[in-house]
C-alpha cells in the first residue's frame, strides 16, 4: 500500500471509468432484471474500497482491487439471494451450483468479458423504446457512473427532469429480457446505427453543449471517445462508420485546448492559437479516417471527420480551404440535414465567397426559427454585418445573441463581440 | 510529543463514484500532509461497520453494536502531537469532516508523569 507508486494518471476518475465497466458486468451476472441490485452491489464494493483506501492508502493495482471486491460482493450476493431471485436466465445453472459458481465469476470478471459486457449494456442502453435524449443519459448515467445531479449539472437541465428520464430508462431496461445479445451479428449490426448515433449526441454535448463548465464538457468528450474505442475493439463494431465517428471525435477534440484562452474566454476558430491543438489526436483522427474509408457508405460521420480534417490542416484561419469545406457541407446537408448543418454551411460559404454572400445563405435557412434560443445565429448574422463594415446592425445582431447566451462563457465572448463593434476594430 | 488517537464517526457516503473519488484524493492528500509534518505513528485502519458484542456475567455473545450511522467508528489513526490541542487542529483537515462526520481525538495515557 504506496499511494507513490500509483500515477495521477492511473487514478484519473478511477472509480467512474471502473464504475461503468462492474455495473456492466455484475448485471450480466445477475440478468437486467436485477439491474438495481448490481448497482447496490458495485456501489457498496466502491464504498468499501473507499474506506480502506482512505485509510491505508491506495494499492499498487486499484483497478484489479476494484474489480476483486466488486467479484466478491457479486458472489456474497449470489449466494445470499440465490434461492429468493433468479439471475442471468443463460447462465443460470452455473451459478446455482458450488461447484461452479465461482470459476464462472472468474471468467465473466476477466478483462475480456468485462469488455464484453461493457457493449452488451451500451446495445441494451439505446433501446429502440427510449429516445435519443434518454439512450444518451442512461449511457452517463450506467456506464460513465454519472449521477442524475452531475448529468443534470453537465447538460444544464433540471434535477428532476433527469432523474425521471433515468427512472423510466432503466424500468424499459430492466424490463427487456435480457441484456443485448453483442454475438449476434445481424442484431449487432441493426442496433449499432442508434449506439453511434447516442455516443456521437453524448460527445456533442461536450463539444458545443450549455455547460459553463468546460472541464465537465471535456469530461463528456472524453467518455464518447472512450465509449467509441470500446466500440472499436469489437469485430462487428469496427465498421468504416464506427472508424469515421472516432475520426470526428479525434480531430475535434484535438481543437479543445485552444478553445479556452488563459483567462476562460471562447476563441473563436478564427483566433483560436492553432499551436495548442494536439498534435497527436490529430495523427490518430487522421489515421481513423483512412480507416473509415472503406465499403461503399458514405455517413453523416464520414463528412464531418473531413471537415475537421480540413480545419485541422490549415495552419490559420485565412489558409483553410473553405470551398472544400462548403462542397463538404452541401454532402452533408444532402445526407443528414439540420438548422445547424446549414448554419454551419452558411458560415463556410461567407468565408469562401465573402460576407454578403454568407448573409444571403443565413437568411435563407430553413426552419431558422429554432434559432431563436441558440445565441451563435445571431453571433453568424453579426460577424458578416461587421465584416462588411455596417457596424451598428452588427451590434444589434450581437446583442441579440448576448440575449439567449446559455453561459457566462457564451455571455462574456458576445460583450467582447459587442465591444468590437463599438470600438472600431475585427 | 505525546501520543493521540483520531476516531472517524459518522461520515455520508459519496452519490457517486466520482465524488467518492474526490472525497479519497482528499483522505490521500491530508495524510500526505501529516506524514510529511511527522504526525503520523500509524496510519491505524478501517472498521468494519457491525460485529459482536460480548454481555458481562453470562457471557452471552450478541451482534452489535448497532449505533446510529452517524456514531459509528469508522476507522481510527495514532498521531503525535506537542498537546492535544494540536492534536484538536491537526483533526480539523480531516474529510470525514466535510461529509457531515467528527473526529475524537483521544490522548493515549502515559504512566509515571
């Protein structure tokens, strides 16, 4: 017991990361009908490994101590309810019998089948009956070890709102049979759209969500990317459009660090300091998307890999090939479109042909009056006003944006922006 | 210097596993701190929450003690102090603490002073 020999590294949110993987597997032990009981289960084995650790300082291995206790309380449980419950229907004989009970634990507890059990919950969690907004929150929620405060707190959305999401979530779940059979190729390969679908909601959450906190945002990154190459690890999961999603989250997250200036302003892509990107997320997004392209599907998750490609090769703003990007969006509104693929679009063809040019295409979106609460609209409008020197309209546009600012982050970027105007200068 | 025992009592379990985390980095971070100031003479361990008790006379042995939550020891630590109301200040760092828990901070007696 040398909390010296243990990184900072290795027990960066430890208990979270391990959290997600043992409630995955003790419920695979125990079947998803007994769902709650696998998470008292998990919770108290944490409980406990937080007790000695506290006191005796943590051991060489923590994630094996985890894993061990979680094993044994697992198997206390098993043996103290086997009579009153059933457990996993499949794996039912195995676990009534003395003899077998604990050399099964063993292999459901080994690296590879806790993996194996991290994808059955994440299939299980995006349930076709739940939608989008409940598949991404039981996802924090199970398998990232979120509570229902801190997912409230991350997507700046009230307590009880979530907790009832989540209650009605895990009742769907529980509810199912059993938990989502990964072995089964064309039952794989039909759920998979909505897996990648949540984890790509989950990481855009983090990406551009409303949380002020943004180390709570890089946190939700982190989780889609570390959800994603769990994905990636699995022979079915591996597709070219798995690949491309890793791809978008890569180079994405690449761009993260330089979207916070030292005082905890937003830099614009434009005057982000582009040095602090990170180098080798963008090798490994680059990598992903050469993989990605194979097969003959082209995916919303293929085209918005590019883009970020095509951001994370230009050395500043004014190199960045912007008709790339404007041919990139017209696919992408072709395949996937939205508001906010066609505000992005906008933005890209003001850049590529001038601000006039990016006025007529904001204006003309369709369906822009789900604009109306999201303050980056208003913020485009404003940019090109000012660019093309009418700077009291652009000071209008801005303080319409300052007006539905979701945090003091947005808030404290749009009085800079509005400050601009007034002061003379970009 | 003479010797001191800290008793944990009490003390909210986290709501989540990053906030039991937290709470672990900061138990790692204070003795760190009183380890490092030469307070600590044994680190002392955890409790198990229920055990026996055993009754006088008949010698009877019955499951116990069933305090409340918020009187049961935790844990126990020997430190070292010039008095005990260094030992008192050394507590305050505590975590239980911030969990809604209380330290005693017990002197151990000497003989022959």
């Amino acid at each position: 017991m040398r909390e010296a020999s243990t990184s900072p590294d290795e027990m960066d949110h430890l208990f979270r990361r391990e959290s997600g993987r043992m409630v995955a597997t003790v419920t695979r032990v125990f079947g998803v009908h007994n769902l709650a009981l696998a998470e008292d289960v998990v919770q108290d084995a944490f409980c406990r490994a937080l007790e000695v650790w506290s006191i005796r300082g943590v051991p060489e291995n923590p994630s094996a101590w985890l894993v061990a206790t979680a094993k044994n309380r697992a198997l206390d449980a098993l043996r103290r309810e086997r009579t009153a419950r059933d457990f996993a229907p499949e794996l039912g004989r195995l676990l009534h019998s003395e003899w077998t009970l604990a050399p099964t634990l063993d292999e459901l507890f080994d690296d590879g089948a806790i993996k194996d059990a991290m994808l059955r919950m994440m299939f299980s969690c995006c349930h076709p009956r739940l939608g989008e907004d409940a598949q991404v929150a039981l996802v924090l929620h199970i398998l990232c070890g979120f509570s229902v405060a801190e997912i409230a707190s991350a997507f700046v959305c009230g307590h009880a709102a979530v907790e009832k999401r989540i209650t009605r979530a895990k009742k769907v779940l529980a509810g199912s049979r059993q938990l989502f059979d990964v072995s089964a190729p064309a039952d794989f390969s039909a759920r998979l759209p909505a897996v990648q679908r949540a984890l790509y909601l989950l990481f855009n959450e983090g990406y551009h969500g409303a949380s002020s906190e943004f180390a709570v945002r890089e946190e939700l990154c982190q989780e889609a990317m570390r959800l994603t190459s769990t994905l990636l690890e699995h022979a079915t999961g591996a597709t070219p459009s798995t690949y491309a999603l890793a791809a978008l989250m890569s180079l994405n997250a690449a761009r993260l660090p330089g979207r916070l200036s030292p005082s905890g302003n937003l830099n614009s892509l434009f005057d982000q300091d582009r040095s602090l990107w990170d180098r080798s997320l963008i090798a490994d997004g680059i990598a992903l998307l050469d993989l990605s392209a194979t097969g003959d599907v082209l995916t919303e998750y293929h085209v918005e890999a590019a883009i970020a490609s095509v951001h994370a090769a230009a050395r500043t703003a004014q190199d960045t090939n912007w008709v790339e990007i404007v041919s990139l969006y017209d696919t992408l509104m072709a395949i996937r479109p939205s508001p906010i693929v066609a505000l992005n679009r906008a933005i890209a063809i003001g850049q590529a042909e001038g601000p006039e040019r990016g006025l007529e295409e904001l204006t003309a979106i369709e369906g822009g009056e789900r604009f109306k609460d999201y303050p980056f609209y208003s913020a485009a409008l404003a940019e090109f006003e000012l660019r093309r020197g009418k700077r009291h309209v652009a000071r209008e546009r801005f303080l319409a944006a300052l007006a539905v600012a979701r945090n003091p982050i947005e808030r404290r970027f749009l009085e800079q922006r509005v400050g601009a105007c007034e002061a003379g200068g970009s | 210097m003479s010797e001191f025992v800290f008793l944990y009592r009490g003390g909210n379990r986290p709501t989540s596993p990053e906030e039991g985390q937290q709470v672990m980095q900061k138990w790692m971070a204070w003795f760190k701190d009183l380890a490092a100031k030469g307070h600590v003479v044994d680190r002392g361990q955890p409790l198990e929450r229920g055990g026996k008790l055993v009754q006088a006379g008949t010698k009877a042995v019955t499951d116990g003690p069933f305090a409340e939550a918020k009187d049961v020891i935790g844990g126990y630590t020997l430190v070292k102090a010039a008095d005990i109301s260094e030992a008192a200040e050394l507590a305050k760092g505590c975590p239980v603490l911030d969990r809604g828990g209380q330290v005693e901070v017990r002197p151990v007696m000497k003989l022959g002073v």
